[in-house]
C-alpha cells in the first residue's frame, strides 16, 4: 500500500481496514459541547478507530497565555501515540464529522514530529456513512507501543516570534470567517479584530461540497495568496490553532507544504493586552 500523506478517499480506507499498519483515529468534537464528539464515538465509529479528544488529547490546558487550544508537549503527545497503538512507521488515517479541522489538528501534530505517513478522511464521517461503507460500536484496547520524537519547532511559531516573522515582511494568514478578522463578530474571544498585518483567507474556501477542492485549483488559489512567497515562510492563523491547520493540510495536498503555525494564534496573541490589534479588511 502506498502512503497516504494529505488526503486519503473513504473507499481506499475501507479496502484497508484490518491491516496491522493501519490506524484511524476519529477526532470529533463540537465547541459548544466538548463531550459531544466522544458519546457520538461511541455510539458508533470507523471499524478500529480510537478517539482523540481535542481538549484532553490534543492541547495542554495547563498552559496560560497561549490560547484557548495550547499545543501539547511532545512526550505528552508520544505517549498518546503509543497507548493508542501508533508507532512512527504507522499509517494514521483522521477523521471528523465536521470539515475536516479537526482532523487536520490531529494531522499536523503528527507532521509536526516527522511522522509523514498521516492523512486525513477526505468528506470524513459523513461520506463515510453516505456511502453505507462499515461501522462499529465495538471499543477495542489497541496493542501499546512507543514513539519517541521531539517536534519541529521550526515549524511552529509564538506570539513573539510572529511578530518578528511580521516585521520582516513575512506573510500571515488567518484562516478565520471574514466577519471574525474585520472584528464585526467574536463568538468566542473576548476581543474582535485580527493581527496587524495579517491576511484573511477562511478555512471554509479549500471545500467544495464537504470535500477539499481538487488540488491542481487549491495550488491556483493558494499560488495567488503566497504572490511570491515561498510556502514555507507563511504562517497560518486561526482562533487557537486549529483550523488553519486545515490551510497547512490543502497546502500540503496542493504540493506547497511547508507553511507553519501560530501556535496560539488570536486567542493567544490578545492574552497579552499592549499586542496591537486591527479590525475592518486588510
């Protein structure tokens, strides 16, 4: 089986499911109901998969002033691999109910430590299920391993560091809805607005349909934000560093991988008050 590194289609998991390489791990979750994503695991989920919850899996809560999803510790992290079974040869297949950002956190965790045989369920549960392709209620207690790995801090920026990338004239792209970057609307941070000096593109333009868009019109549309920038110097933004991971991830589909991550993104950079803020267009 060849490695899937971006997207893999709910057809081709289906033929692969069983096999010793392979593991799925369902990372549903809604922010108005945190435990929600976990009851509908149970209630039924992809044959095999494990559940990952965004708040306890895939941040550290213990960490202040770096938003409301802080990146967790690479041991924290490993350990969650390897009690989940994944090993860094592993094939991991995301997926969640939503757009995919979720998954994508989960994707980019593992692109993060190096681990490049990861992809995400292109539709997720709900083409799954479209398609009448196999579920289960069945939770099974995967074969522990370990995976020891550090992750690539190069790719993953602060505040500080931001702001700096700014100051040289790099570009930064907030993934969030254009009404939350001109600051008209904030459903969950205290302040409204953007970073100044920030580029809007919402994370909602990479689907067409529920899926991502083909990836020759991904790399058009991206080509058009990054003018003459390398993806490699882009940032990707969000609220909390979550759905521009979704950008990361149509990046990497569209052969422009590289790009990396404000970590804390809005709701980390307005923890600290004297940081500038922008409202209106760009």
């Amino acid at each position: 089986m060849t490695g899937w590194d971006t997207l893999v289609q709910a057809e081709d998991l289906a033929r692969a499911l069983g096999r010793d390489d392979v593991a799925v791990v369902d990372c549903r979750f809604s922010l108005a109901d945190p435990q929600a994503g976990e009851r509908a695991y149970a209630q039924a989920h992809v044959p095999g998969a494990v559940y990952a919850h965004l708040d306890r899996d895939l941040s550290d809560h213990s960490k202040q002033g770096q938003g409301r999803h802080p990146w967790p510790e690479a041991a924290d992290f490993t350990a969650k691999l390897g009690a989940w079974g994944i090993g860094p040869q592993t094939q991991v297949v995301a997926y969640d109910d939503a757009d995919g950002a979720y998954a994508a956190r989960f994707w980019f965790l593992l692109q993060a430590l190096g681990h490049r045989r990861a992809a995400v369920l292109d539709g997720g549960w709900a083409r799954w299920n479209a398609l009448g392709l196999p579920v289960e209620t069945d939770i099974r207690t995967p074969v522990r391993t370990d995976y020891e790995a550090e992750f690539d801090a190069d790719r993953l920026l602060d505040a500080v560091r931001v702001q700096a990338h700014l100051d040289a004239g790099g570009l930064l792209v907030d993934a969030r809805a254009a009404e939350r970057f001109r600051g008209e609307t904030e459903p969950l941070d205290r302040v409204a607005g953007h970073v100044l000096g920030a580029r809007n593109r919402p994370y909602a333009l990479n689907l067409a349909d529920g899926r991502f868009k083909p990836r020759e019109r991904l790399a058009q549309e991206f080509r058009e934000l990054l003018r003459d920038s390398d993806p490699r110097e882009m940032v990707a933004m969000c609220g909390s560093g979550v759905t521009a991971c979704h950008h990361l991830l149509a990046m990497a589909y569209a052969a422009l991988p590289g790009a990396k991550l404000f970590t804390g993104s809005w709701s980390g950079w307005i923890s600290d008050p004297k940081r500038p803020v922008a409202t209106g267009p760009e």
